[in-house]
C-alpha cells in the first residue's frame, strides 16, 4: 500500500489511507446522522413535513456547492504546498480561503432570505408542504453562511491531516443537534413545540457552535498560524490557483445537484407519496455511498501532498488501489442494506404504499452506487491532481445530456415512476465513472499541478 508521510513537518502526523480515512469516515455518518434526526423526527409530526425538508435541503445543497468554489479548490492548493514543504504559503492560503468563504456565504444568504420563498412557489408545492417549506427555508436559508465558513475550517483541518479532531467537532455538533431537535421539534424541558420551525433553529444553533470551535482547533494545529494581515491582503496568484480547482469542482457538483433538482421537479408531478418515498429512500442510501465518499476525500488528501512532493508514480497507484476498496465494500454494504430494506424504511414510516414504493427503488440502488463509488474516488482524485476542469466536461456530458432526457423519458414516457428516476442517475454514474477511469488511466492529469519544487514564494500581489 502506497503511504505518505508529513513531509518531516514537526507537530504534522503521519498520513496513510486509513488514519485518515475512518475519521472522515465518522464525521460524514455524524453529518448525515443530522439530516437523518430531522427526518425521523418530522416523520413523527407528518409525512408533509419530511418531504418539505427534502426540497428545500435540495436547495440547500446547491448553494453550499456554490459557496464550496474556495474551499475545494484551497483544500487542494494547501494540500500540495505542505507536499511541497512550503508550509507559510499553505497559512498564507488558508486565511485567505476563509476570507473568500465569509464574503460569498453572506451574498448566498442574503439570497436566500429575499428570494427563497418565491423559489420554492415556483416548485409545484401545495397546501401543508408549501407552508412548512418556507419555514425551514427562512430559517436555514439565512444562517446558511455558517455552513459555509464550517466546510472551509473542516476542509483545512482535515487537509493538515488531523481527520479525528474534525470528526469529534461533528461528533459535539450531531449531539447538540439531536437534542435541539428533541427539545424544540416537540416542545420539551418546558420549550414551545415549534415543529418545522423548530428542527430550523436546532440546525442553526449546533453550526454556531461547531464553528466556534472548529475555528479554535484549527489555530491550535497550524504549525504556521494564520495572522490578520493574512486575512486581509490578497494574492492574485493564489487566488487564481484556488479558482483553477475551486470553480470547476463547484461546477460539477452544481451540475450534478441541479440535475438533481431537476429530478426533484419531475417526482413533484408523481405526488406526495413519490416525494416522501425519494427522501427515504435517500436518507438511507447516503449511508451507502458514504464509504466511497470517506475514502475519496482521504485519496485526495494524499493525492495532494504526493503531487505537491512531486512523486505521481505513487500517486497514480494510490488512487487505483482506493478505487478497488472503494467498490467492494460499497457493494458489501449496498447488498446488506438491500436485505433489509424494509425494517429500513419501517423507522421512518408507517405508511404501506411509501413504504412499498421506497423498497422498490433501494433495489435499483445496487446499479447506481456501485457506479457512484469510481466517481467519488476518482472525480476526488483527479481535482486534488490539479486535474479538476476535465470533470467539468465529463459532468455536463454524462449528467445534463444524457441522464436529464433519460430521465425524462423513463418517468413520463414509459410510466416507470421514482424507479425511472434511479435508473438514470445509475447510467449517468456508470458513463462517468468509466470516462475518469479512463482519464486517469491516461496519466494526463500530471501536467496539471499547482505547485513545483523550483516554483518560487509567491508575493503578496494586491493589498500590499
């Protein structure tokens, strides 16, 4: 097994795939453990409310895509300068990636609270749903900018390699947030019921504090901190590095929430039923994929600090040896839940036909995880290479060409319902997963680092 090393950085720990991957591992179950909290919870004040939750997180989504343009692309750029050793340049990125973060998340927010309730009008929602939607829209919606500031803090520290302190952060977080959501969804230890309202300010409150101490722990594992004049004065070729990665990943995972979104518009057309059975069915198979998705984001970490060391014969095996775990316990794990698909769903419903329909389209999702786990590896892989706008075009190929009309075609024109929906996001995992097989295969994603050993210290070109 391919392994790397901190690069002989004092205070820096060792990296290998596993010590960096089962923190990873946890702190995205934790994660998913709150979206998990406030469906089953909701589920105990009504179906509407679960599938209200589901649009707007959809929405959601994409925004904090759009405000992870900087922090994907800095988390890349730090990786390969500490690969390099350069590690001032790396503090020197780092404060400026959260400046960035802070800036965009505040315009993302103002959006939401002036625009969001007349997004969610033109969504084909009714009665109960609209109503409930608006209300976590408002809430969330407004606070989305913590979310923000969180992914770059979380993203930098995992990227120095301390994965397990970022994981009991979110540990810490899923706590207070499992409890806000006891204590406000249903009115307990003498608080008013607040119900939708109520699972809003409980996501609010446990980011607020997460962010506190995220921003702590951070500072106390720089080996160089960050210092203000870090926070504002700006680089223009660090920015235009970060940007090099940051805007074609956040493109690409735009591309793939919209579609998603799209597909979310189509079910709304199947009725409530559809739209609760689609959010269960999710709830359940984001514990599927979460191991490629650990294992992904751990492969890049060490994909970034082998390209900055300058050693892509390491890399190039890393990468494929990640993809091979990477598909047989998602396999393993998809087969299991599978089997037991219905006491599953039984923990979030009562209802037969939701519980019907959500059974039938979780056996669809042996096809498509098995494909989603060679694109959250490789995709991963080829951004911390440098390699991030081929995704671009792979993404809008696969994604908007072809599983959109498919998509379209199963579902209204052969009446295959929510299992036509599955059935094109599998072909669409499927194509993509092949074409970055393929492109890494070809090893032309070498030519595309941000940083080299003879490169010299970038000044501080604007601001001073």
């Amino acid at each position: 097994m391919v392994d790397v090393r901190a690069s002989g950085v004092p205070g820096q720990p060792e990296l290998g795939l596993f010590r960096l991957t089962w923190p990873i591992f946890f702190e995205f179950l934790l994660f998913m453990l709150m979206g998990t909290a406030d469906t089953l919870m909701l589920s105990g004040v009504s179906d509407d409310s679960v599938a209200a939750v589901g649009v707007v997180n959809q929405f959601l989504f994409v925004c904090i895509l759009i405000m992870e343009v900087v922090s994907n692309g800095a988390s890349i750029v730090v990786a390969q300068y500490l690969g390099a050793r350069r590690t001032q340049e790396a503090s020197r990125i780092a404060a400026l990636s959260i400046t960035l973060n802070f800036l965009l998340g505040g315009v993302v927010s103002a959006g939401l609270l002036g625009g969001g309730s007349a997004i969610l009008e033109r969504m084909n929602l009714h009665g109960q749903v609209l109503v409930h939607a608006q209300t976590y829209m408002g809430i969330t919606g407004g606070f989305i900018f913590l979310q923000a500031l969180i992914n770059v803090f979380s993203s930098l520290l995992r990227t120095y390699g301390f994965t397990k302190e970022s994981m009991f952060v979110s540990l810490g977080m899923n706590i207070l947030h499992v409890l806000g959501n006891y204590s406000l969804v249903f009115g307990h230890f003498g608080l008013p019921r607040m119900e939708v309202a109520g699972a809003a300010v409980s996501t609010v409150l446990s980011r607020c504090v997460a962010l506190a101490v995220f921003i702590w722990m951070l500072y106390r594992v720089m080996e160089v901190r960050m210092v203000f004049r870090d926070y504002v004065r700006f680089s223009r070729e660090y920015i235009q590095k970060i940007l090099k990665v940051g805007v074609p990943s956040a493109i690409e995972q735009m591309m793939y929430h919209c579609c998603q979104t799209v597909f979310l518009y189509y079910v709304t057309f199947l009725g409530p039923t559809a739209l609760a059975s689609r959010q269960y069915a999710m709830a359940i198979s984001q514990y599927v994929f979460l191991f490629s998705l650990a294992i992904g984001l751990g492969t890049s970490i060490l994909i970034g600090r082998l390209v900055g060391a300058n050693r892509p014969d390491d890399a190039y095996r890393r990468a494929l040896e990640s993809l091979k775990w990477s598909v047989a316990i998602t396999v393993l794990v998809d087969v299991a839940a599978i089997l037991f698909r219905k006491p599953l769903i039984g923990f979030f419903t009562a209802n037969n036909e939701i519980l019907q329909l959500t059974a039938q389209v979780m056996v669809l999702s042996l096809v498509l995880e098995s494909g989603r786990s060679f694109n959250l590896v490789l995709v991963n892989a080829l951004r911390a290479a440098g390699d991030a706008a081929f995704t671009v075009y792979a993404g809008f190929g696969s994604m908007v060409c072809l599983s959109l009309p498919l998509g379209y075609w199963l579902v209204f024109r052969m009446n295959m319902g929510l299992a036509g929906i599955w059935l094109a996001i599998a072909a669409d995992e499927w194509v993509r997963g092949i074409v970055m097989w393929l492109r890494w295969r070809s090893r032309a994603w070498e030519k595309q680092a941000l940083v080299t050993q003879t490169e010299p210290a970038v000044g501080m070109a604007l601001g001073g």
